[in-house]
C-alpha cells in the first residue's frame, strides 16, 4: 500500500495538469495525517480545482482524525462496500493526486528497502483517488481523500514491491484524460479507468530513508 508520495511544486500544476495553481502551502512528501493538494471538478469551473486535503480520508462520522492513518488507501474491489468510502464513491467524488512518484517497500535484499517509483521522463503524473468532506467543531469545512489501489500480482514492477507472501497491491495512475477520471458518473465507467499502468513508462530505484517529520 502506499504510505508515502513526492508532491509536484504549485507552479508545475497548470503545465501539467491543466488546472488552477495552489494557493497554500504543502510538504514536498505527503504521509497519513498530512495535507496536500488534490484536484477535484468543482461545479462550473473548466479546469480541475486544487484543495488542501488530509491524506486518510475521513468520514463525517469518523470521530478521532487519527482514524486516517486507516484509511489512506482504498481497495477497488471493496469501495462501493465499505462504511468508510461507500459515499464519496456512490457520489463519484473522484479526484486526482499530483506527484512526481511514489514510494514503496521492497524485500529483494532480504529486508524492507524504500524505492521510488516514478515515471522514466521524470514528469509529475496523478494517481486516481476519491475525497471527503466533512465540518469540523468549529463548523469550517475539512477535506480529506484516499488513494485507489489495485491488484498487482501480474504487474512487471509493481510485483516488485510489498512483503513475500503479501497480495501486491498498486495505485491508479489516472488516465492522461485527466477530465475522464475526475467526470466519471457511471460506475462501469469509473471502475473501467481503474487499470494498471504500464511499466515501460516508469521507472524504479533506492531511495534513501529520510526521517519522517511529525504531521
């Protein structure tokens, strides 16, 4: 699953996605608990809009906000299912996830090593995930969102990664018809974009460990 991801710089945001800049600050790497951007559609506006988001999504009857270290990624296969993310995906509250790539564990030398996966031209890209909106005890409005995962076990470089014996898992690098993703109102239609992405576009290495700062 994937706990940790690089974030573009705001400015690369209309390059390369085609939508408004941020306008608040955010980390150079997203964990559970952070804040980070998404883009989401929002209403009549023609290009996808950034918010500032808690990456674990958090619903409204989710009482400790520490409940998003639970829900950080979301399995395709049991979305629709779940009391957690049931009603963002029944009301395809989609949104995309700007990165420059993402990292995960790999056991090839006998221990967990974190690598980096990112694609080859080194681009930012998005990944595919649903978000959340709830209102806080001071009545201000708090977004939060998931990362859509999928099965990897056939995936030439995403087989590479997660414990032995573990099911692989892989995110969703959303469609570069990025409006495909984000305007989905059939289910058929949203679960349709949910593939995996092809490897000879990406691309993986060691990543020094960093210590991760406190959210």
């Amino acid at each position: 699953m994937c706990t940790n991801y690089r974030i573009p710089p705001a400015a690369l945001f209309p390059v390369y996605f085609d939508s408004f800049e941020p306008t608040f600050d955010y980390p150079e790497e997203a964990w559970p608990l952070y804040t980070a951007p998404i883009l989401v559609r929002d209403g009549d506006a023609t290009r996808p809009t950034p918010r500032r988001a808690t990456f674990g999504l958090l619903p409204p009857w989710a009482k400790d906000l520490k409940f998003a270290r639970k829900t950080y990624n979301a399995r395709a296969e049991t979305v629709a299912e779940l009391a957690s993310y049931r009603r963002p995906w029944r009301l395809r509250q989609f949104c995309l996830v700007p990165t420059t790539g993402f990292y995960e564990p790999n056991y090839e030398s006998g221990k967990a090593v974190r690598w980096l996966v990112r694609r080859r031209d080194a681009d930012p890209f998005a990944l595919a995930g649903i978000w959340e909106m709830r209102r806080d005890a001071a009545d201000s409005v708090h977004c939060s969102f998931s990362l859509l995962t999928i099965n990897a076990d056939a995936h030439p470089l995403m087989d590479r990664f997660h414990a032995p014996g573990h099911e692989k898992r892989s995110v969703v690098v959303a469609p570069v018809a990025y409006h495909a993703w984000l305007h989905a109102r059939a289910e058929d239609d949203a679960r349709a974009l949910l593939q995996t992405f092809a490897a000879d576009a990406f691309t993986a290495e060691p990543a020094p460990a960093r210590r991760r700062p406190t959210a």
